[in-house]
C-alpha cells in the first residue's frame, strides 16, 4: 500500500494585521494608504476610479470610496503583508521588493500583478519560491 506523500512546500503566510483599507475610506486616505503599500498613484487610480491628477493638485479626496472599489486593494495588501513577512518586518524593503520590476512575472511589478485574484496567486507562488531560497 502506498504512502501519501507530505508536502514539503514552504508558503510565507501574512501576519494577521486588521486591513488598512475599511469600509467608508476617503479617497485621500486611500491613496496615502496606497503609498504606504507602495503602490503607484496610476495603479490607485485604475483601482479606485479617483483621479490621481486632481489628488495631486490637492482637489477633491474627500469623497468616499465604496466597499466594491477596496476588493482590489485588499488583494494588494495581502500581497505586500506577505512580502513584509519575507523580509523579515522590514517595510522598506518590502515596499522596493513590491514595486521592483520581476522576470519571473513577465516584466511586471508584483504590486501591479497582485491587483486581481489570479494574478495575487501568481505574486503568492513567487514568494514561496523565495521564502524556500531563503530558508523564511
């Protein structure tokens, strides 16, 4: 009879950190928030539907973003909390790992790719890869 093999894959698991991004957000808070992550203003933008321009020249922000826009967001930060996990608490240095342009990703930055589900396991998959290089 066989045995069932045991999984040695190691994953890097995101620490347990009430999501920065709630329910009833202003969009300037939004995009500070993003910042934080390491995320683009663009990419802020294209998640939120909020005008990256009129956040620059101080206009607006004050609107409320609704639950529905923060989906994408919340994948982002799963992505960076897992990547902060990696490099040990250093933000940082999650934060250039994040925006750091990534051959296993085709080119694109992680940040960029978590945006969707598929894409946050695709960034996932790459981060168990380093955490099992680097003994994490």
């Amino acid at each position: 009879m066989a045995t069932a093999k045991k999984s040695t894959k190691k994953t890097v698991d995101a620490p347990v950190i009430p999501s920065r991004f709630v329910d009833g957000m202003t969009a300037k808070d939004l995009f500070r928030v993003g910042r934080q992550l390491g995320m683009s203003p663009e990419q802020c933008e294209r998640l939120s539907g909020v005008s990256a321009s009129k956040m620059r020249r101080g206009r607006g922000g004050e609107e409320i973003v609704l639950a529905e826009k923060l989906v994408g967001f919340r994948f982002v930060e799963t992505t960076f909390n897992r990547a902060l996990a990696l490099c040990g608490g250093n933000e940082p240095a999650a934060v250039q790992w994040v925006s750091a342009y990534a051959p296993a990703l085709n080119g694109r930055k992680p940040i960029e790719v978590a945006e969707t589900p598929a894409g946050a396991k695709s960034v996932e998959k790459l981060l168990a890869v380093l955490a099992g290089a680097v003994g994490a």
